[in-house]
C-alpha cells in the first residue's frame, strides 16, 4: 500500500512534539517497512526534511508564521496536498482547533480520520469561535474512522452512525513494556505539552499551593508556546512555589526514563485528553496516576488511576497526598499499571493500523 500519514505536529516541532505526533510517527516507521509510507506536516524553523526511520516527509506551510498562524495555513494546504499525492489510503490525524480538514471531500481514494482527541467544544471555550459547530459537520464527512479511545468512539459513532471505526489506543516502545523499571520515589511528575487550557497546569498548581506542601517536589517536564510557558512562570511566583515545583523544560532520552524510573507518581490534571503517551509510559514504570475524572480516559482502571471530579484542584491535591503518604497503595497500584502496559506495545499497535487500512482499501 502506498500510505499518508497527515499531522500538523511532528517530533521535534519546538512549539508542540506532542504525543500525537510521536505516535503518528510510531506507527508510520513501522508501516514502512512493508509499505510506502509518506508523513505531511507542518513546518518550523530548521525543521529536517529528509525521510526518518523509512518514512519520506513533506512539510507544507511556512516556518515563519509560526504555531498558531501556521496551523491555519497547514489545513488550508491539506486539500491542495490530497488531490496531488499519490496513494492508497489517507490517515488524516485531526488537529486543533478546527479539528477536521474534511478531506475525503477532496478525493475518491479512502481517508481515514485519525481521531486522537475532539477539541471542538474546548476550543470554542477557548476562542469564542464556532469550531465545535465545524467539527460536528466535518466528522460526518468521512467514512473511516481509527479512534484512540472507546469513549471517542461512541462519541463518533453518535455524529456518524453508519462510519466504519477501529478503536487502537497510543502505545509505547516494547522495550519499555518488557523493561521498564521502578528505582526509588524522588518526584511527582509532570510530563507533558504544557497547554493551560487542555492539560489543566492552572489546576495542578493551585492543587499543589492550596493545602501543606508535599511530600516530594513536584517536576513539570514540557515545553510549549512562548505565551503559556511565561504564565506558568510567573503563576509559580504568584503562588509562592518557587521551592516546591522544577521546570527542566522538554526532555528526551535517558533523562525522560530517569524521570520516570525516580518518581512516586504521574499527575494529569488534562481538562479534556486524547490517548496520552505519557499514561502508558507511567504504567510500564509501575506508576499509579493521580488524574481528574474525564470522559475519554473512563476505560482506565481504578486499580492504577485515582481519579478525581473535574476541576476541584482541592479534591486533586487532597488525593495526591494521600497516595504520597501511602507507599503500600503505591505498590499495590504500580503492580496494576505494570499489568495494564501490556496492552501499549506499539509492535502489537502497528499490526492493528496495518489490518484496519488493508480493510479500507479492499487490498
């Protein structure tokens, strides 16, 4: 098959590199060893334009327009792309905050939405914009679907009752699921995009401010826009946690599995998620999860999450303390989240990708 992978982000984006892109990229690379396979993105300043890992890129738009500006020219080049390219099956991955480029309006060949969060309600809070309206419209659009969650499934399977939908969740290195590793409690971690609006950073840090200080200090490992991380800072100031919260900026390598084998617990405070990568890295290091309680993370068990009512930082905080001073708890629900990793190697994911796009195309 010859196959397109389509995101605005892609690793190594100096706004971005989210999950989303890494799993794209995850699964492209595996694809490409038995297909062609194409990754179209967005561009940013010294971004590499050469094939990676068997993948060939394209990068369209212009790297001077920046994150937001240039995600509106990315999705007004999609269809220009589409009717260019040549392949078999499309994988269309809905980026914020219109959501949907509704590009199987644009070609006859099959398109497959990668649906790994629906942002349309958060971003018209966000904007005051009807981006919600244009992406229910835009959903029943297509006639494919591969969802991350079940939740997001029945959310598509409600806009567009008779879509064709494969539920594959964002995985994780096999290495990591057979190796990964628990050496000591150092840190509360934080790891992750850092977006105000969806991760919920505002709450995490009132949580962390409004109560005694914790036991460990709290690590937020991300990058993000210039904007967001200068409110962060200067929240950090305003609530007097200059001592309790680090911010080592985006890591990778070694010192991301450091990160992870060295601390109590994962935090995610997201107001609204997607099929985050971070929670299947945290089970494969037998972390439990402090989390609020949303819709598309209900298929996580309670064995390994601890799941909070959204948006009580309070509540939050009190949760997170207490499993701070739990070690036993924290053991019992480690040994769950080291069982519920199993399901995220991305090997098994991949086959699962290549099986549902072979359905689409008949090939």
């Amino acid at each position: 098959m010859k196959i397109v992978f389509s995101n605005y982000d892609s690793p190594g984006n100096p706004w971005y590199d989210g999950g989303g892109a890494r799993a794209v990229q995850a699964v492209a690379s595996r694809l490409a060893d038995r297909h062609t396979v194409r990754y179209v993105s967005g561009t940013f300043p010294g971004a590499p334009g050469g094939p990676e890992k068997g993948v060939a890129r394209l990068r369209i738009g212009f790297a001077w327009a920046g994150p937001k500006l240039g995600q509106l020219f990315f999705q007004f080049l999609l269809p220009w792309c589409v009717r260019r390219l040549d392949f078999d099956v499309w994988v269309e991955s809905l980026t914020p905050p219109f959501s949907t480029a509704c590009l199987q309006r644009f070609t006859r060949r099959p398109v497959v939405a990668l649906t790994q969060v629906l942002a349309g309600r958060g971003m018209t809070r966000k904007y005051r914009l009807p981006f919600a309206t244009i992406e229910r419209w835009g959903l029943r659009q297509y006639r494919n679907f591969i969802a991350t969650s079940e939740h997001l499934r029945d959310e598509l399977r409600r806009l567009n009752p008779n879509a064709q939908i494969a539920v594959i969740p964002n995985g994780v290195e096999g290495r990591l699921v057979r190796e990964g590793r628990h050496d000591r409690d150092r840190h509360v971690l934080f790891l992750g995009r850092f977006d105000i609006a969806q991760k919920g950073i505002d709450l995490l840090l009132d949580a962390v401010a409004q109560g005694p200080p914790l036991r460990l200090p709290l690590i937020m490992a991300g990058a993000g826009v210039p904007a967001d991380e200068a409110w962060i800072r200067r929240r950090i100031q305003d609530l007097g946690l200059q001592d309790r919260v680090q911010l080592p900026g985006r890591v990778e390598g070694e010192e991301r599995l450091r990160l992870f084998r060295e601390a109590a617990c994962l935090v995610l405070p997201s107001r609204f998620e997607a099929s985050p990568l971070v929670l299947a890295e945290a089970f494969c290091f037998a972390l439990p999860v402090v989390m609020f309680d949303i819709p598309e993370l209900k298929g996580l068990p309670s064995t390994c999450c601890l799941k909070v009512p959204l948006p009580d930082p309070m509540l939050f905080g009190a949760a997170l303390r207490r499993l701070l001073a739990d070690a036993a708890c924290r053991q019992v629900m480690g040994r769950a989240a080291r069982q519920e990793s199993r399901r995220y190697d991305w090997d098994d994911l991949a086959a699962q990708y290549e099986a549902f796009l072979q359905s689409v195309t008949g090939s």
